[in-house]
C-alpha cells in the first residue's frame, strides 16, 4: 500500500522514528530520512537497497530550511516524530532549555510542513502525521510544562493546517500516544525504575507501556489510504489510561 511512496520522517534516527523509517523501508517506500546520528542514518541506508534518502540535519536550524529541503522530491507522506522530552518545574524553571524543547517539538515540525507547503513539495493526497502526546491534551504532569505545551501545540496546528490544505487533499492528523517503550522514556534518569513499574501500572490495558511497533502500526495506518477520510483529527494510543 506503501510501495514506492515517498516519504519524509524526521526523528528517523531513534526511537519511532527510526522504527517507522524501518517499517516504511520494509513496506517498500522511498524514505527520506532525517537526524542527527550518521551511523543509524547509515544503517537505514545499508537495509534500503537504495530506497532511502538520508539528511544529517538539525532541525533547529530554520534558516536553513529552504535550501536543504529544496531537492525533495514531491512527498507523499510526513512524519514529525523528532523530538525531546526534559523536565522543567515551574519553581527552578529555566527559560533556556524551555526554548529549546519547543524549538524542536513544536516549531519544527510547524516551520517545516509550511516550508514543504510553501515549496510544493506536497503532492495531492499527501498524509502528514504529526507526534503529539496524551500529555498537555488530556492529562498533565508535574514538571512537564514544556513539552505539554509543545505537544498540546501540534493539535491545534494540525487542525487549521488541515483546512488550509485539505483543497490539494492534503492530509494533517496527530497521534497521541502514551508512554512508549523507547530509549527517549527508559533514559529519563529522574525516573527510578521502581516508579517506571508503578506508573506501568495506571495503563488498564495490560499494565504496561504502548510497544514501539504498536505505534508504528499507527503512523502507517495514518500514511495509507485507509485512513483517507481523516484529517485535522486525534487518533489516541494509551491503553485506557485517560479513560475516566
């Protein structure tokens, strides 16, 4: 369904992104793939027999948007999974590391579906998913006011970008999940592991965390024609946790 799709994914070297730019390759699309790790960006190449495309770039770098994304081919499919989380209490709260979560959680992914907007680079039918999060949506949590922000941010994006797209047919939808298993959640070193298991335990659904690739099932899913009627909408993925 995927099959020679050209697809843009952001974050594509760690954690979903760089398990959805695996999946997508393994579907048989032409990825393009963006981070900051030249040896995972490397690896997606080994295993792509020439269907990805890769861009060592640091997606804060706004200024350089335009000339860096100006040889794209026309996409068929956007993923923004690039993203940071860090704690940042509202009594020690630090102006500096607030700036740089949004700059790549929320003004990113906003600055670069404009610019791929702007430069035509989005075909007719073209799905743009965008990571967003339970958290800042439907529920908080102590510290986290920066990246509940920046995630809250996406949907409300999401929403007025899929009306200003949706005459080329331009898809824009935001998925939510709740805690994953990747390396971004297991480093979190304020967490011991003692509180990881028991926050485990408030997800009714098999007390434990989404899997990576229960996630990347989400994201293709939302890339695909299956999904071809949605737009502006948030798809939730939390086992139950923000059920009430």
């Amino acid at each position: 369904m995927l099959k020679n799709k050209h697809i843009l994914v952001t974050g594509a070297t760690s954690g979903i992104g760089y398990a959805t730019a695996c999946d997508l390759l393994d579907a048989g699309a032409q990825v393009i793939a963006v981070g900051r790790s030249q040896p995972r960006l490397a690896e997606l190449s080994a295993r792509s027999e020439g269907r990805a495309k890769t861009l060592a770039f640091d997606l804060t770098r706004f200024a350089e948007y335009r000339e860096t994304f100006a040889g794209l081919p026309a996409l068929d499919g956007v993923v923004c999974s690039a993203g940071i989380a860090d704690s940042n209490p509202l009594r020690f709260f630090s102006l500096e590391k607030y700036q740089r979560l949004i700059d790549i959680n929320q003004t990113a992914p906003i600055a670069l579906v404009a610019e791929l907007a702007r430069a035509g680079k989005l075909r007719g039918g073209t799905s743009i998913v965008l990571l967003a999060s339970i958290l800042g949506t439907r529920m908080g949590r102590p510290g986290a006011a920066a990246y509940a922000t920046s995630k809250a941010a996406l949907t409300g994006f999401a929403k007025v970008a899929a009306l200003e797209l949706a005459g080329k047919l331009v898809r824009v939808n935001c998925l939510l999940p709740g805690m994953v298993d990747t390396e971004l959640a297991a480093g979190q070193t304020e967490v011991s592991q003692e509180a990881r298991q028991a926050d485990m335990q408030r997800y009714p659904l098999g007390k434990r965390y989404a899997k990576v690739e229960e996630v990347v099932a989400a994201i293709r899913f939302l890339l695909s024609s299956e999904s071809s009627f949605m737009t502006g909408q948030e798809l939730v993925m939390d086992g139950g946790f923000c059920l009430p």
